[in-house]
C-alpha cells in the first residue's frame, strides 16, 4: 500500500463495469496497492448480468465504493457517475479489463504538477493495436493548446481514459455531461484541459489496455456518416465548454473552503450576508453510496438531516456511516409516507439550523458542486427574489424539463419534483407543509400547486441539472415482441400496481382541488399522466394489476378518501412471483 503524505493529493480511481467479470479481478489487484489509506476507488457497476458486483464485493476492501444502475446507462453515463461520486482531488479514470504498471500513481502525479489533466501512452495486451492505437502522444504537444483542440476535432489526436488523470477542479468544468454525448467522454475531458490551456502529455506508458472484441472503441476507421456525426458532436461539446469557462473567466478554479452552515453564494440584495441552506432527505432501504454523497453536500453545501422512513432492511450501519459523514439521522418508528419523512426533517432543519433555504433530496438524487452557485444566481437574475418561492433545476439527467411562462418573463419548472428543488423556509409559516395524507407520490405537485396559489414563482434554474434515478425499467414489448431500435433495447419506466394507485388517486385529488385556479397547469399535468398511463398499459407488465390500481385510485379520489392505501388492496396489487 503506497504510504500517504502531506504532499501527496487524495486520489479517487474511477471505475465503469460491465460483464466484467473475466478480468476485473486483475485490474483491481494492480490499483489497490498503489492507494493510500484515505484514497478510494469508485467502481459504478452498469447493470452487469454476470457475477462483476460479486467479484468486486469480494475483496472486501473498505477503500472500494461500489455503486449499481438499476438499467444499463451506456459507459459514458456510468463514467459520469463514477466522476461524480468521486471525493478526491485527483481522479485517475480506469477500465475494467486493463492492468496498471507498478508506480503508475506516483509517476502521473509527478508529471502531473499542477495542471488539470495529464495522460499517458500505454502498451497493448491481448492483440494488435489497430489503426487507432497506433496513435501515441508526445510530450511536446502539451504547450499546443489550440492545436490540440484542433487535433480532438478532426480525430488525430487522441486521449484514453484508461491512461488519464485528471483534477477535481476540471470536473466542475466538465460535470455535468452534455446530454447528447454518448461516446468519447475521455476526448471531452482532454477538450476541457486544452481549453483551459492545463495539460500534460507523457510518452511514457503507464497501463497495459488489453484489447479484445468488447473494446468501445473502433479498432479501425468508421463510416463517413459516423465520423461526420461524431465531429458535429465534438463542436456542440466545444460550445458547452467554451460557455462554462466563460462563466468562469477572472476566477479561479478551485474552490473555497466553506463555512459549514453557509452556501458559497453570496446573499445578493434581499441578504446582507450568506445564504444559509440545509438539506433534507427522506431515506427508505438507502443505498450504499449515499454516505458518500452525504459526505459531500456537508462539505460543500450545509447541514444535512436524513431522516430514515422506517427502513426495514437497512442495518445500523448505514445509519453510522451517515453520521460520520457529517448527517443528522432522525427514525420514524414506520414507512410514514415521504410527505412526513421530509416534514420531520425540514422542522427539525428550521430549529437547529435557521436556514434561509431548504433543499430536500431522494436518496438516488445527486448533484455537483456548483449546484446552489448556479441556483442562487439564477435567482438573483429575476430581479425580484422575494417573489421566487421555490428554485429548481431545469434539466434532469441532462434533458430539458417542461417549463412555463411566469410573471414579468420569469421562466418557471412547470412542475418541479421536491428532489433538487430549494424552498424558501419562511414560505412554510405562509402556505403550510407537505400533505402528509398523500402519503407517496404527487406530494410535491400539490405543494407547487399550493405555492402558485398563495403567489410564489417555481423559479427554473437554466444552469442546475439532477442527476436522478427514473424508476426500474422493463422492457418494451409489443405483442411479444421485444422492442429495439437497432442494438438498443427499449424500456418502459414501470412503477408496482400500489404506486400506480398513489399516483392515480393523487393526481386526481390536486386536479380537482386546482383546475379553477391553474386550469393550464392542470391540463399539462393530466396529458403529461395520461401519457404514463398509456404506456404503461400498452408495453409494461401487470396490466390487469394496474387497471385495479387505476380504477379504485379514480374511485378514492372522487370520493376524496386520502391515506394509506388500504392493507386489502395493498395485498390485491402484489403481483405474483
């Protein structure tokens, strides 16, 4: 194990899996040796079908973060997770089936210095290189930053992830990705270094990259379409890059130490001094990497309460690790429904904190660093911040929300879900809390409805994008068949009959309560349901579990009956095994 020191930076690996399962083991046991006691490596599983996950969570090694999609993302996505869950100050990117030189750490950190990215060379195992292997870097080229960026353009130069390290300060640059990149994250990274004029080209190589069948990337040329493609892909990347360091031009790239209790945004003019933010999250069976999220919105954003909806499978030491990672945990002795969950946490957030603000978050929710600097100067834009009640996010997973014209040309989130979205803590004492007898689902849609009601703006923040988990996905079939479009299956994004029932009967009971007052918001809101509904009945399993669902969900909410649904339906809706 490689000693660590007061020079040495902390180091995260990030790590892609897929099916990997034939050599993960010997890329593993070539990087942990090289890791320091407080170094990690964060390995995001993409919903491998053969024993990965089991392999990794064999070695047992308390440096390991193991992460899974619930449905294939595609390698870019999985990467960005990967880079997004990362703690340390360098990030060295890793495959799954290579294996690193002995000293490898030490000799990029030592080429490295002080610039954002540096990559090496490396030597093929296992085949031929192709014509694209063949293609090595020179260390020359490190000072040719407008050449480079030519070079990634047109194809000739080219940068491998496998053999690349790169500064957390070049992540708040690079994060999120674009929400059209489905390939090259690697040239996207060596796009945003060139740009930044922050590079380091070893010739050295540093990793054997074993090649194989299963390589993504092309072992010789592509289709002219495909490389036109790809080429009118890179030149939207360049304008993304080229806005973000604009934005950031004058300042540096790193980032400041925090008060804990404050935001890094200044207050603007409705403040004399900081915002403060807490964070609320209702937790439910949470997964393994949130303390490591947890973790990082301590340090960058606030305090964070987290408070555990009666998890029956959760152990204690989940709960631990939450507190070590700088969380309040609170236990509600049963499942009572996410609108209690989140109302124990905001009270508790509002007595011990005094925020200005609360950001309530799901438990597969995540976001980078820059998420309240972008909110808050989204806000103070408007002009008018005590007319904004709510600020959220307007892209999700990198696609556009569905927005709507407010007052004085604000645009507003037609319908902001409560995960990533900031709240106003005052508004509270003014429209009241979440409606606990919802119990799940459309909770939030009431609460939006409610604040337009009483005359506050659901203010959409064009810089600030969710990275959210959608729900499980299940394949689309078609009178049997399958559906794809090429190699690329297609799902349906399923939800279990009892939700189908929450969301029925919700959505329902706030369009009936609301439809005279926001008859446009309520019209979009049902089309957009309606939309679901078809879907679901059209491609999805359980199709006679989801009409009971749908029929006694109509019933209810004509009847205006809220609650708990019934434990008789409940058992009705559990589909069979």
């Amino acid at each position: 194990m490689e000693p660590s020191t007061p020079q040495r930076p902390r180091l995260s690996v990030a790590m892609a899996t897929y099916n990997g399962a034939q050599f993960i083991n010997e890329q593993i046991r070539s990087i942990l040796p090289q890791l320091g006691d407080h170094d990690e490596l964060v390995i995001v599983d993409d919903a491998s079908s053969d024993n990965t996950v089991e392999l990794v969570g064999a070695f047992a090694d308390s440096r390991i973060v193991l992460a899974r999609n619930e449905v294939n993302r595609g390698y870019v996505r999985t990467f960005e997770r990967a880079l997004a869950l990362a703690r340390g100050e360098v990030i060295l990117l890793s495959d799954q089936d290579d294996e690193w030189f002995p000293g490898r750490v030490e000799a990029m950190l030592s080429e490295m210095g002080d610039r954002l990215l540096v990559v090496s060379n490396w030597e093929p195992r296992g085949g031929a290189p192709g014509f694209f292997e063949r293609i090595r870097l020179r260390a020359r080229d490190s000072r040719h930053h407008l050449r480079n960026v030519v070079g990634i353009i047109v194809g000739y130069r080219l940068h491998w992830g496998c053999a690349m390290a790169v500064r957390r300060e070049l992540l708040d640059i690079a994060l999120p990705f674009p929400s059209w990149m489905d390939e090259s994250h690697d040239q996207y990274l060596a796009l945003a270094a060139n740009m930044a004029r922050s590079v380091r080209y070893m010739e050295a190589d540093t990793v054997w990259h074993r090649l194989h069948d299963r390589n993504l990337t092309p072992q010789k040329p592509r289709a002219l379409a495909k490389i036109l493609r790809a080429r009118v892909r890179l030149l939207g990347e360049l304008a993304v890059l080229g806005s973000r360091l604009a934005d950031r031009r004058g300042n540096q790239l790193t980032a400041p130490e925090r008060d804990p209790h404050l935001s890094d945004v200044p207050g603007g003019p409705e403040h004399g001094a900081q915002r403060r933010v807490a964070i609320v999250l209702s937790a439910f069976n949470p997964p393994d990497d949130l303390p490591a999220r947890v973790r990082d919105w301590t340090r960058w954003f606030g305090p964070v309460v987290v408070v555990d909806d009666g998890s029956p499978n959760a152990g204690p030491s989940v709960w631990a690790r939450l507190e070590e990672a700088g969380a309040t945990v609170l236990h509600n002795p049963r499942n009572m429904g996410i609108a209690h969950a989140l109302n124990v946490g905001i009270t508790h957030a509002r007595h011990t904190s005094h925020p200005d603000w609360v950001l309530t978050m799901d438990q597969d929710s995540a976001m980078d660093r820059d998420y309240l600097r972008h909110a808050f100067e989204a806000l103070d834009a408007t002009g008018e911040p005590r007319r904004i009640g709510m600020i959220a996010a307007a892209t999700q997973n990198g696609v556009a929300l569905k927005t709507m014209a407010g007052p004085r040309g604000i645009t507003e989130v037609l319908d902001p879900m409560q995960s990533g979205t900031l709240m106003r803590a005052d508004m509270f004492d003014d429209i009241g809390y979440l409606r606990e007898d919802y119990f799940i689902d459309s909770v939030d849609s009431e609460f939006n409805a409610r604040a337009r009601n009483h005359g506050y703006v659901l203010l959409a923040a064009p810089q600030c994008d969710l990275t959210h988990s959608l729900g499980a996905g299940r394949p689309m079939v078609i009178f049997g068949w399958r559906a794809h479009i090429g190699a690329k299956k297609l799902t349906v994004i399923y939800h279990a009959p009892f939700r189908v029932y929450y969301i029925t009967r919700n959505n329902i009971y706030t369009a009936t309560k609301y439809m005279w007052r926001q008859p446009v918001w309520v019209a979009r809101r049902m089309y957009m349901e309606l939309q679901s509904h078809v879907v679901r009945f059209a491609f999805g399993p359980n199709r006679r579990l989801l009409f009971i669902a749908m029929a006694h969900g109509v019933g209810d909410a004509l009847l205006h009956r809220t609650g708990p649904i019934p434990d008789s339906l409940a058992s009705r809706l559990r589909p069979p095994r």
